[in-house]
C-alpha cells in the first residue's frame, strides 16, 4: 500500500463514508486534533513512567482512534445501505469514561490536596501531560463547535471532557513520581 494516493493534493480530503470536504473542514480539524492529541500521549509514554500508567495510556491511544474514527463518520453516513453500521468497530462509550474516573479517582487518593492553581512544569514529563491536557481541551472545543453544526455522539465530548482531567492529575501524580515540585500560581496583589 503507497503511503501517498494525490487525492489530497488540490486541499481536499475523504471523510468515512466517502464525503470529499476541504482539509480545513472543521471535522477534519476535530479529528486531526485528536490525532494530535495522541502522539503527545505516545510521548508520555516513552518516557520512565510506571507500567500501569503506561498501559493505562496505551489503552487511550486506542481508545482516541476510536474517537478519530467517530469522527471521521457524518451521522447521514453511519448506516449502510443494507441496515448495517459502516463504522463496525466498538465505541467510545460509559465505560471508556468510568476507566479514566476511576484512574483520576485512584491518583487522587495519593496525591496532596490541591489548594492552588499550579503552574505547568518542574519536569519534562509533567510538561508533555500539560501539553496533551491544553490539546485535549482544543479538541474538546473543536468537536463540542461540531456538535453546533452537525450530530457529534455525546459520548465523545464527555470522553474528551474527562481525558483532560485526567490528564491534569497524571501531570500532578508524575510530579510526584518524578520528585519533581509543583508551583503553585499565587498572584500578585496590587500594590
């Protein structure tokens, strides 16, 4: 199989279903951003991290091509001709989201109480989990304006929605592992 077909050498682009839009379609852009999203997450994971949490983030790596695919599918192209769904892979669902809230919810049960803002950073590894929590968040924007316009699956904005706060406590969790120190944001008063 070539890796270059020229389909989308005029800026256009096929959609599941056979959709030709232009390449800054906004459910393109909500996709792409996905995709974005997940290698970031593959960069966190090639990083040391402990085994459960790369398993949990190699689970969401799949979990978001799931997504990407969801995506990729306008609701008049979902059904086949024949009754059947075009999309025959399972989807991100309740369950994809209870994981995540119960991996936030474990983190949370080790963690400092937070009592402050924090400021991204203090290692590496902690600033690549903030990355992919700002990407997760412009996806969640992306796909949540899409939603506006055309029929978005709930289950994916709330996926999103949850992605990132878990994201966010990871980012405090690795502090931790990584003996790292999170800054707290304490502004400035006027003087």
């Amino acid at each position: 199989m070539k890796i270059y077909t020229k389909t989308g050498d005029k800026g256009k682009t096929s959609l599941f279903g056979g959709n030709r839009v232009p390449k800054y379609h906004l459910r393109i852009e909500a996709y792409g951003t996905v995709d974005e999203l997940n290698s970031y997450i593959g960069l966190i994971r090639d990083q040391k991290i402990d085994k459960n949490t790369s398993t949990i983030l190699l689970k969401i790596q799949h979990e978001l091509f799931t997504l990407g695919a969801m995506l990729a599918t306008p609701s008049e192209k979902k059904i086949l001709k024949n009754g059947k769904e075009r999309l025959n892979i399972s989807k991100i669902n309740n369950t994809s989201v209870i994981l995540l809230e119960n991996e936030i919810d474990a983190m949370n049960e080790i963690l400092p109480k937070m009592t402050h803002f924090i400021l991204p950073g203090g290692h590496t590894t902690v600033s690549f989990c903030h990355i992919a929590r700002c990407i997760c968040r412009r996806a969640e924007r992306i796909a949540t304006q899409l939603s506006d316009e055309s029929y978005v699956e709930e289950d994916i904005l709330i996926y999103l929605n949850r992605l990132s706060d878990y994201l966010f406590v990871l980012a405090r969790k690795l502090t931790i592992d990584n003996n790292a120190q999170e800054i707290r944001w304490i502004p400035e008063k006027i003087k």
